[in-house]
C-alpha cells in the first residue's frame, strides 16, 4: 500500500511545475498524517483542519477560499487583497504568514526566500527525498529535510502545526516529515486573503 501510494505521489507532483501555483501536504507515509492538507488559519499554518479564509462582501467575485495555496518559491500566499500575505519563520521555527495588508512579522522572524526551500524540480538539490518523489523541505545549518508537524492544542483540539527546524527550535514532541507535497492549483488566487 504505501509502495502504490508513492508511486500515485511521484505521478501527481511531477506536473508541478516552476511557475505553477500549488497546495501543499504532509508527506510521511505510514502516519496518519500522510497527505493531510497545509491550512492557513490564525496566521499559522496546521494538519487536519479547514483553511480560514475571508473575502469582504463589496468584492465581486470571490475565489472560493477553501484551500491554502501558495505562490512558487513557498515566499507568500495567494490572495487577492492588496499588499498580500507574506510567509515567515518565528526564532522557535514555526511558519507563519503575514496579516492583510502588514508586512509586519514577530520580532526575530525571517521571510523565507527560495534559497531556503528545495523543491527538486525547480530549485538546487540539497536533499534528495528517498521516495524519489519531488518534495518541498526547509535547508539551513540545522539540515535538510528539517520539516516537522509539532502538536498544537487548542482548547481540548489537538491539532499538528508546522514548523521548520532552526537553531531556536527545541521541541521535542514533533514528528519529522520527509517533506511537503505540492499538488498544482488551477486559478489565480487560493483567498482573498487568509484569516
């Protein structure tokens, strides 16, 4: 089973391609993880529940908000409102995105750029996933692959949150995934914006 799964993956996120906007899932086959969906929620990013999106009721026309989708190089979101949402890594490795229409971040945050995330069809190969199946994985002095969903409880809810291992990272109740798949998005925008 999990063979056939990996084969499914490697067809599905090879038309990935470099321009192409995308969603992104956990790859960890064998956990009850694997394939669940990144959702924008909170300014954070988490497993296992609905995306949180928003649209004003003056727009027209508003993209359907149920998927979080990402811009290539994983450097921002996107949104249709103005000034965007831009993505971030807190000092404790958590990613996290931008409020509409801020550029502001957490003190010691850093905006990841491209040169931070591998995707093995459009960037360096620093880590070669050993499925052979393109991922996304976070590279920096701490490794490569250094990609975790870490529990989040939320008021009785246990929830994985996303994090990448940096050098303030310390948790150690996470589980490490071989990476991120990306599926394609067909549209311009995944939200308005994200909530």
């Amino acid at each position: 089973m999990i063979f056939q799964t990996i084969i499914a993956a490697a067809a599905f996120s090879s038309i990935v391609a470099a321009n192409d906007l995308f969603t992104l899932s956990a790859f960890i086959p064998g956990s009850p993880l694997h394939g669940q969906a990144v959702a924008a929620y909170g300014q954070s990013y988490y497993f296992g529940i609905s995306t949180s999106s928003y649209c004003p009721s003056d727009v027209s026309s508003c993209p359907a908000g149920n998927e979080t989708v990402f811009y290539p190089g994983l450097e921002s979101l996107t949104v249709e409102v103005p000034g965007g949402e831009a993505n971030y890594v807190t000092t404790d490795g958590r990613l996290g995105f931008t409020a509409p229409h801020s550029a502001e971040t957490p003190p010691g945050s850093v905006t990841p750029y491209f040169g931070n995330w591998t995707y093995e069809n459009t960037g360096p190969v620093v880590y070669t996933s050993s499925y052979d199946t393109p991922l996304y994985t976070y590279n920096n002095t701490q490794g490569s692959g250094s990609v975790l969903a870490c529990p989040y409880n939320n008021s009785g809810t246990v929830f994985q949150q996303l994090y990448v291992k940096v050098a303030g990272f310390n948790r150690t109740d996470c589980s490490e995934l071989a990476g991120l798949l990306p599926a394609p998005f067909v549209g311009d925008y995944g939200a308005w914006e994200y909530a």
